[in-house]
C-alpha cells in the first residue's frame, strides 16, 4: 500500500516544514471546542514519503488548493517524513503541541499511530486518515477500495498472462509492511491469481516500497527459479516494477508484470511493451474529498454526507469508522488516452518524449 505517480524534482522541502497560506474559520466560529485555546486558523498535513511521485506532484498540491478554495484565511502546515516514522511522531507531536486541532494524517507505519491519535484526541484534535487507515480513535477515512484495486491487479495480471495462465507460476513483490494498504493489496490479488495459476512460487514483502530492494528479490527470484521458472510478477506498484523490470531485462527475461499507481515512468513502460498494466486512482476526488472534510472539522461542521461508509481499523480495535471509498481502474497501453489523458492527470507531450514516440504513435497517443 501502504499504498498511490509522477514525475516530480523533490528537494529538501520534501522533508522540510513548509507554510502554505491558506485559511479556515475565525476564532470563535469553531462549534467543536477548538476555539478554546486552540488553533482555529490552521490545518496540518503529513504525507508519508517521496519515493512515490505522487505525494508531492498530485496530493499535497490539491489538498492544499482546494482548502485555500474552501477557506480563504486558513494556513496548511505541511511536512513530509520521508519514510520515517519517529520523524513522522515528531511532526505530529509538533503540530499538537502547536495547537492544530485538524491533522491530515497518510501514515508511515499505521500500527504506531495509534498512541498519537489518542493523545491527541484528549487535547480535542480530530485526525483525518488519508489514503492509508491509521489506527487510533480516527475522525474521517478516506481511500480506495484496497482489497478490490488488489483483485483488480490480480485479475488483469491473469488476463496478461492469457491462454497458458493455468500452467504460469507466478512471482509476488508486495508492499511495505508498515503501509496498512499493502495486506489488502495482497489479499485482494491472491482472491484473482491463486486459482487462477498454477502457483505463486515466489513472495516477498518490500520495506519503504523499494524499487532498489524490489529489483534486488526479484534478482534473487531469478537466481532461485531460473530463468523459465516463472510466467508473470505481480508487483504492487509501478516504482517497484521499474527495478523488478530491470532486473528481468538484466537477465534476458520478459513475462507481464503489473503495477499501480500509473506514474509517468510505468505509463511509459507499458507504451514501450515492457510493463502489462497499472492501476489508476483519481487522486483529486481523493484529495478534495479529505480536504473538505478536514474544513468542516475545523469548522465544527457535520460530515455525514462526505463519509458514506463506515470501516474498522486493521486490528479490528476501532471500528465504525467514518469513510469514503472511492473505486479504481485497470490501465493499458489501450485505455491510456482514454482515461490517464482524458482526465489531464498527464498531457501526452509529457508522456510522448522522444524516446517514447514511436510508442505513442502505434498506441494512437497524438
């Protein structure tokens, strides 16, 4: 999962506080108590980590944005933790300690979260849990459907494999432990591929997402297996099928591997053959979903009406949760223009660089 993109040039601010000038509410409009001593002007932001594009190209932008569109005098205080969590616990603190009595919280390790949110809870902050379900006594939750976006991958990795699926063996490369989403990912595509295959002969899970660590397994699949010992991987996103990927070609060896995330570098490798599919997640309805309801804590106002759904934490400790689930798709060379284009999540001149063109041509990209 955790778990999701696109090509960005992430510096130091990525790990950085930075101040967006935002805004939400005066000081006394808030009906929940957080005009008592606390910050009624402020909303804190920590995302995760910067190994996956699009946390600093897509989320953070228009979560930012459409809080600014919302409430013209509130600020964001945004930061990054880099894949860390004692880094993220400090963030989190600082924001309390601050007064911050709204936190939009993507978790690092959602099983440390859950001393965090219940402190903060006894000070009268309302915590958001975006695209990953942290464990405490959470406000709102919103994601995907996991387990499905898992089922879909699992399905369209059959699907690549064809008529020879029922004698393929199959590699799996997971996500971070520590990403609540993963586990799901997992479940999901285990309910599509075991019976579908002749066998998942090799699994492992990747710590931080590593496309370095993912290549490194997948070479040591290869070594195991040999080079025929295998017909397909399921990675679970697209930064890890770019070194699963290399590790395949560093080999001589070419079977369907899969993805998510659609980031610019899978898009371009599914274009160019070498990647079967990627999973695409509207992050804006996601991310302007998260922020609304993030106005309307601070605010004190309801937000039945964003949260649908309800959901119980992984362990199953907190449960009725209030949440939005939003759905995903599966993407290939032949729906790109159609959806990943269409929805001007990428231009494709972006997509359409000179040594993609060729690619671009034959898939009918203009």
């Amino acid at each position: 999962m955790n778990a999701v993109t696109r090509r960005v040039v992430i510096g130091t601010a990525a790990v950085s506080m930075a101040l967006s000038i935002a805004a939400c509410g005066k000081a006394g409009d808030n009906a929940d108590g957080a005009a008592a001593g606390g910050d009624t002007k402020t909303i804190g932001l920590l995302l995760p980590e910067n190994k996956t594009t699009r946390y600093e190209t897509f989320d953070r932008p228009i979560i930012e944005a459409k809080i600014k569109a919302l409430c013209a005098d509130c600020e964001v205080k945004y930061n990054n933790a880099a894949q860390d969590t004692e880094t993220q616990k400090k963030q989190f603190d600082a924001l309390v300690t601050q007064g911050v009595k709204v936190i939009i919280l993507d978790s690092v390790d959602y099983k440390a979260t859950k001393s965090w949110v219940q402190q903060a809870e006894k000070k009268g902050v309302k915590v958001v849990a975006y695209d990953r379900l942290a464990e405490g006594p959470i406000s709102a939750y919103v994601s995907y459907d996991n387990e499905k976006i898992g089922r879909l991958q699992g399905e369209a990795l059959v699907k690549a494999l064809g008529a020879n699926a029922k004698d393929a063996n199959v590699v799996m490369i997971n996500g971070s432990p520590t990403d609540p989403n993963a586990p799901l990912f997992k479940k999901g595509a285990h309910s599509a591929i075991d019976s579908a295959v002749k066998k998942v002969v090799y699994e492992q899970d990747i710590p931080d997402w590593s496309p370095d660590e993912a290549n490194k397994k997948m070479g040591a699949a290869i070594d195991s297996l040999g080079k025929t010992g295998f017909q397909g991987v399921y990675s679970a996103n697209d930064g890890m099928a770019g070194g699963i990927i290399t590790a395949l070609a560093k080999q001589g060896v070419k079977v369907p591997v899969g993805g998510q995330d659609a980031e610019l570098a899978g898009l371009q490798r599914i274009l160019k053959g070498d990647q079967a599919f990627t999973i695409y997640k509207q992050i804006k309805p996601e991310a302007e979903t998260t922020a609304e309801i993030a106005v309307k804590l601070l605010k004190g106002e309801k937000i039945d009406d964003l949260v649908p759904v309800k959901v119980d934490s992984l362990t199953g400790e907190f449960k009725g949760i209030p949440a939005k689930l939003y759905d995903a798709q599966v993407v290939t060379k032949e729906n790109i223009a159609s959806t990943i284009i269409a929805d001007n999540v990428y231009k494709a001149a972006d997509i359409c660089t000179a040594e993609y063109k060729a690619a671009c041509d034959a898939a009918g990209i203009k």
